[in-house]
C-alpha cells in the first residue's frame, strides 16, 4: 500500500511567519511554486500561503499600481497578516489513496506533511501527476493478459 511518504515531496521550500509578502512572492517566482508552508521555530508547522492567497492581497493592476509601488507594499505585509491555518495536514504514515480523497473533497491544491507537528513534506497535485504517469508507464509495459 502507497504511504503519503512514498509521493510526497520531501525538499520543500517554506518561510516564517514574520516574513513579508514581497519575500513569497519572490520565492514562488523564483521556485515556481504556488504553496508555501509557514513554519515556527524548530520547523513547527503553523500555516501556509498559496498563490491565490498572495493575489487576494495584492492591489489589483487595474488601480494603476506600478511594480514597485506594489513591491513596497508587500514589503510592509507580513505572511501572518493573510496566511491559511484552518486546513488540514496529512501524516507521512496516512494512504495515497485517503490524501488524495482529502485533496479532491476540500478542493485543495496541497497539504502539508506534517509529523509530530513538524513540517517533513508537501503532497501536491503535482506529486498525484508523478504517481499518474509512472502508473501508466507501468501498465504500457506489462504483459497482455491472455
């Protein structure tokens, strides 16, 4: 049976909550990610932005807000102001199968991995993708039943 643990993505980029909006933006940009985990101290999991998150808090283009104006701006926010904590987490022990029910009937794009409080990972739509493929590479490569 497939654990959380075997399809979870393991290096995962997170930021404090004292961190500013300007910080997250940069590293979704940058990583090319749309989840940032929250973390306290001793890598305690407390929350997590999304990018959908980030552009509710962002001043809408149509007010004619120039790039660094709106830079300013998120230098000034910080990640505490408009992070997510009321949503689940997943342990690294729990099924692929119960994650994905989870993802599919919150409509979540992620959970966090979470062990004894502690951020060890993220299960993303993305990770679902992986398994998927490999699944299907799998099945290509079988045998035909007779």
């Amino acid at each position: 049976m497939l654990t959380v643990a075997d399809i979870m993505t393991r290096s995962v980029y997170s930021l404090r909550e004292t961190d500013t909006l300007l910080s997250a933006r940069a590293l979704m940009k940058l990583q090319r990610i749309r989840h940032i985990p929250i973390v306290g101290g001793d890598e305690r999991f407390i929350g997590l932005l999304t990018h959908r998150d980030l552009l509710s808090a962002t001043v809408s283009q149509l007010a004619g807000v120039d790039p660094e104006t709106q830079d300013e701006i998120d230098a000034g926010i910080p990640i505490k102001e408009i992070m997510r904590t009321d949503l689940k987490v997943v342990d690294s022990g729990a099924t692929v199968r119960a994650a994905a029910e989870t993802l599919l009937n919150h409509k979540y794009g992620c959970l966090p991995v979470v062990d004894g409080g502690r951020l060890v990972g993220i299960l993303t739509e993305a990770d679902f993708l992986k398994l998927t493929i490999s699944l299907l590479d799998a099945l290509e490569q079988a045998p035909p039943q007779a």
